[in-house]
C-alpha cells in the first residue's frame, strides 16, 4: 500500500484503524462530511486524497489532489501527496520535478529526499542505463542521502543522519562532504576516535576543506589534543579566510582551549586574549546613557537552558529587584527547554537574538536602551562577542560564563571576587576593570531533584573512593599526575571517573595510558560514561578531586551538595582559582591547597579520619545551604549594589 502523508485531525475518530477497506470507507465519508462544511481545509483535502489513494481509488485522488494543489503551490501536504501519487502511479518524472521543488522551498522535509531517493534507486536498477549514466544517478543519490543527513541533523535526529551520511558513501565513496560530515555527528554522539578517523579521510580527498579542517579541530580539542586542535583551526582559516566557523575556531574559540592548558603561564594566555582584542576598536562615539528613572540591565547567553551557567544566573534573574531594575535578556540559542521557560515566566523582557546579525543585535540593544549589558558567556559556545565588540550599551560586563578576561575593549568591567581575583594581581591579568563583589561571584541554586546524602563509602568499602566529574578536557598531565600520586600514596584507594565521553575508547585509553606511565594500576580505575542520573555517582565517593588550571565550579557545588568534599588546587588566575572562591564561601578553606604537593599531602591527611569524613558527609548538605554561596537574596542585593556602583 503506498505511504502517504496522513495526518490525524480532530474530526477523525482515533480508535478507527485502517487495516481493512470498510475502515478506509469510513474515513473517506468522515472527510467528505467535513469538506462539505469546510471545503477550504486544505489538510482535510490533502488526508482525503491519501485515503482514497490507499484505497486503490488513484483517478479519484487525483481529481482531488490536482486542482487544489496547483491552486495551492506552497501547501506542504497536498504537494507531497500528488508528488507520492505520481511516484506510485509510475510518473515518475512529474513525481521528481514535484519532490526537488519541495526540497528547494521546504530544506529540512525529510520524506521528500526519502522518495526522491526511491525513485534515483529504481531508476538505477534499470538495464538500459550506461556507465556514465549509471556514475551520474550514483552521484545524484550520494548528494540527496548527504542533504538528506544534512536536514536529519538540523531537526535533531542525529543517528539516522549518521545513517544517511553512511548511505551516501555506498553511492560514492570518495565523497569528502559526506566524510565530514560523519565526522561532526560522531563527535555530536561522543565518538571522538571515529571523528577523527572520518575528518582525516574528508582531508585526504580534499586538503582545501575548511569544514574538515574544522571538524577535525573540534573532535582533537574534546580529547584534549588542545595544541593539535588550534592547529587544525589556522589550517582551516588559512585555506578559507571567509567561513565564519573558521575566523571563529581559530580566534575566540582558541583563546577558550587555553585555559585548559597545562603548559602555558597566565601571562601568556592573558597576552592571547589582548592581541585578539586589539583588532577591535570602540566606535567614535560612545553609546549614549538611556534615561528613566529604573536601570535598564540586559543579560546576553546562549545558555538560557539546562545549562551549568543557569545554575549560577537562574536565582540572580529570579530575585533582582524589580523595583530597581528592568530586565531583558537576549537568548543566543535555537533551542529551548523547562528551564527556558521557567526563566521566560519570570517579569522580564525576552529577545530571541540567535538569528540576528551582529548588526541587528547592536540595534536591538539600543533600542531596548539597556544600561547595563551583561555577558554570560565570554569565549565559551553561543557568545556574541563580535557583536559586543561594537559597544551597544553604555556600560558592559562580562560575568559568570568565562572565568578570565575577554580581551575587550568594549567592556568595561568583569564581575568577580576578592577570592578569584585577588586586587594585588588579578588587575594585571585583565583588560577589564574588575567590579567585586563581597563574597562568592558564584551563588549556586542545588537540585531540587538531587538524592538523600548516602554514608560514608568508605565505611562499608574498607577504602578511600577518590572521583572526578569534570570534563574530561580537563584532565592534563600535570592533573594525572597529582591524582596518581594520591592513588599510589594512599593504598588500596580508587579513583571513579564519570564523564560521557569516557565512552570513546580512544579518549578513555589516552586516559588510562597517562595513569599507567606514572605507575598506577588501571584496575584502580572506574571510568563511568553513562549514567541514570550522575548526582548518584556521588553515593560512590568519599572524596572529590578538583581539576587545574581550569577548576570545576558546578561538578564542585554539585559534590558539595551530595556531601562529598572537593579538594581543590588554588593557581594564579580566575579560572584556576574558581575553587577558592566556591570553598571559602562554604567555610571549607581546609581543603585548598595552594601547589601540587600541598594537594597531594591534603588527600593523604584528609583521607586518614574516616569518621571526621563521614561527619563531614552528615553536614555537608546543611552547611552548604547556611552558607553564602546559596543565599539568593544576599547575593541580589550584592549584586544590585554592584550594578549601581558601575553607574555611579
């Protein structure tokens, strides 16, 4: 039976199933009932030639189909039926001119590409075709099954695009596009091994491939091949200087791999960051300051989901004084979630900016004559720094998303802490005035849906369980070094390590293979890269080891609200110093340390007390929730005497 678009309307009784004629016949009376009162339905039109169709009545579906749909050129059903009709009835030609008219007005209808494909197969089985004919139609399908991934991806079907980009190489195996285009959704699904392996092979055909180039960059800089990665990404500028996602990677999204790097100084990413921002220059004339007699504050993210950062701003948006202020936030994103829509109920302004040019996002702003604009996201995914490079408010600030400076000079200031960004040398480091506030920049907001605090593991284990939740980005040599030593230092100890690309068998063996050259038995390793609901992982440990440079800030808060302590390496720049920050406002100062062997001694002496340790896994919870790290309304004032003291 041919597979029409059949949709189901109000008017349709939806316990009828069509597996016999007289459920076909009832549909098709139900449809003409409804047309004789609605005649202008077109959907109704579109399901009433389908059934009658489906029912073998193909003269009279086309008698339907074809003076609405050339009346109607644009309506999706009724255009799709008639191409089906055609391709069913054996017209294949008018069926193939219909379905490529789809595709062109309609990109991501998926069916369309599906049967445009149907028809190229049948058409290659014929014996009458000649080899040049038959390497044509072969390479007519490859591009259709790579569109047809093409559109797959962007609806979010990630796996069956992967099946489609697949299927295009068994029409042409020398297809660069489709290769590349493997590479990105392996590394989408967390197979950064087969990224690679696919990124490579697009290259070898094509060396000129920007996009390769950067697929390639991307799968190396999500294992940690950091130096690697921006290397693909120069590589990817230099062949096409014009492709956005190439200026970008090479620029801004080099200067985010820095801060995971072990072997650089601060100084050195911090001269990064400048050199980068020198090739912006603040307009001539400067934004001028709205009036009114409520400030006007403006927060730009691309992370106004189920985020890490909204864990942090959530509380912050929720609680600021809207006696004080007016709120707008600016959303970068394409997709949304319940914590968008939780922060979307809240009085405020929303402005969905992720299709707006840099351009059109400037005078947005203006419009709205913001004040004070916020930044939540600095380098990391989703920000709109080129945008924000042209000054739109009057006062900027960068907060929260980027524990380091942005390097521009369009921005004014960046919310920190004392902790974070000691005065004495923190300014040095900046190419932003920092604007402090009393205690943490962090105020942390805990799941409501967390589980219970467990007992001590180590109660019942007769061992120390050390873990690790960050991403495995952050785990350097220097950070495996440190923890092989603890392992090797305390006996018997393990390690669990719980991260979703731990499921790359080539991320994980890169990881096991540094534990092995420093001695450590990888029989001590637990590596989790699924978990129901990775909160529970943490009735597992006794105690969380922190990653550097680049310190954990939610994977902290998180252990800490499971009652598991973090221990943490204090560096010399904010995003190395993200632990002080969340510690000392927890009261938890005992479990800093300030150099690797302080860290390593930590461990040992904190491991050595099981019953001071289940004690503290008692509390924990509760000391966390008295403290000032989540208390919202302290921190909204603070942070509102903040925002004033930048106007003033």
């Amino acid at each position: 039976m041919p597979n029409f678009l059949l949709k189901t309307y109000p008017f349709f009784n939806p316990n009828i199933t069509m597996n016999n004629n007289a459920d076909l016949h009832q549909l098709v009376n139900n449809l003409r009932k409804h047309l004789e009162t609605m005649p202008s339905d077109l959907n109704a039109l579109a399901d009433l030639a389908a059934l009658l169709a489906q029912s073998g009545q193909t003269e009279q579906a086309l008698a339907v189909l074809l003076p609405a749909a050339q009346q109607n050129p644009q309506h999706l059903g009724l255009q799709h039926n008639l191409a089906e009709l055609y391709r069913n009835t054996g017209e294949t030609n008018k069926a193939e001119v219909l379905f490529t008219t789809l595709i062109t007005q309609q990109p991501l209808f998926v069916p369309a590409y599906s049967s445009l494909i149907l028809i190229l197969t049948d058409r290659l089985a014929s014996t009458q075709r000649t080899q040049q004919q038959r390497t044509e139609i072969l390479s007519q399908l490859a591009i259709l099954s790579n569109n047809k991934g093409n559109a797959l991806l962007e609806i979010g079907q990630i796996e069956t695009a992967k099946t489609a980009y697949s299927a295009a190489l068994t029409y042409w195996q020398d297809y660069p596009s489709a290769y590349s285009n493997l590479s990105n959704v392996a590394r989408m699904l967390g197979q950064l091994s087969e990224a690679e392996v696919q990124a490579r092979k697009a290259l070898a055909l094509r060396p000129d491939f920007a996009e390769a180039w950067n697929n390639l960059g991307t799968a190396l800089s999500e294992q940690g091949r950091f130096a690697e990665a921006i290397s693909c990404y120069q590589q990817a500028l230099a062949v096409n200087p014009n492709q956005q996602e190439a200026k970008h990677n090479a620029g801004s999204g080099s200067l985010f791999l820095l801060l995971y790097r072990d072997d650089l100084t601060a100084e050195q990413i911090v001269n990064a960051h400048r050199q980068w921002g020198q090739q912006f220059e603040l307009p001539a004339l400067p934004c001028p300051v709205p009036r009114g007699d409520k400030l006007r504050i403006g927060f730009i993210s691309g992370d106004f989901r189920e985020h890490s950062v909204m864990y942090f701003a959530e509380p912050l948006l929720e609680k600021l004084n809207r006696q004080q202020f007016d709120i707008v936030c600016y959303a970068n994103q394409s997709t949304e979630d319940a914590v968008t829509q939780r922060i979307k109920a809240l009085p405020l302004l929303w402005r969905q900016v992720s299709a707006l040019s840099d351009d059109a996002l400037c005078e947005q702003i203006k419009h709205d004559k913001i004040h004070i604009l916020i930044d939540l996201s600095g380098h990391s995914k989703g920000h709109r720094l080129y945008a924000l490079a042209k000054k739109p408010a009057p006062i900027m600030a960068t907060w929260l998303g980027y524990s380091f400076t942005t390097g521009l000079p369009a921005f004014d200031y960046r919310i920190s802490d004392n902790y974070a960004d000691p005065e004495t040398s923190a300014t040095a480091q900046h190419t932003e005035q920092l604007a402090y506030l009393p205690c943490s920049q962090f105020n942390y907001r805990p799941n409501a849906d967390a589980p219970e605090v467990n007992i001590l593991p180590a109660l019942h284990n007769g061992f120390i369980t050390f873990g690790s939740l960050n991403n495995v980005q952050k785990l350097n040599r220097s950070v495996v070094f440190a923890w092989s030593q603890i392992l090797l230092s305390i006996p018997n100890s393990r390690l669990i390590l719980h991260n979703k690309l731990l499921i790359d068998a080539g991320v994980a063996g890169r990881i096991r293979g540094l534990f092995e050259a420093f001695g450590v038995d990888v029989q001590r390793l637990d590596f989790r890269p699924f978990s129901v609901y990775h909160l529970k992982t943490y009735h597992e440990i006794d105690i969380a080891l922190d990653t550097f440079p680049y310190n954990g800030a939610t994977t902290s808060c998180e252990a800490l609200w499971m009652g598991v302590p973090v221990l943490s390496l204090a560096g010399n720049s904010s995003v190395s110093r993200m632990g002080v920050s969340i510690l000392s406002a927890v009261g938890m100062e005992a479990w800093l340390a300030n150099s690797v062997d302080e860290y390593i001694n930590l461990a040992q002496q904190h491991s050595t007390s099981l019953n001071n340790l289940a004690l503290l896994r008692a509390g924990l919870r509760q000391q966390l929730l008295q403290s000032r790290l989540c208390d919202e309304d302290r921190f909204a004032n603070d942070f509102a005497h903040c925002l004033m003291s930048m106007v003033k």
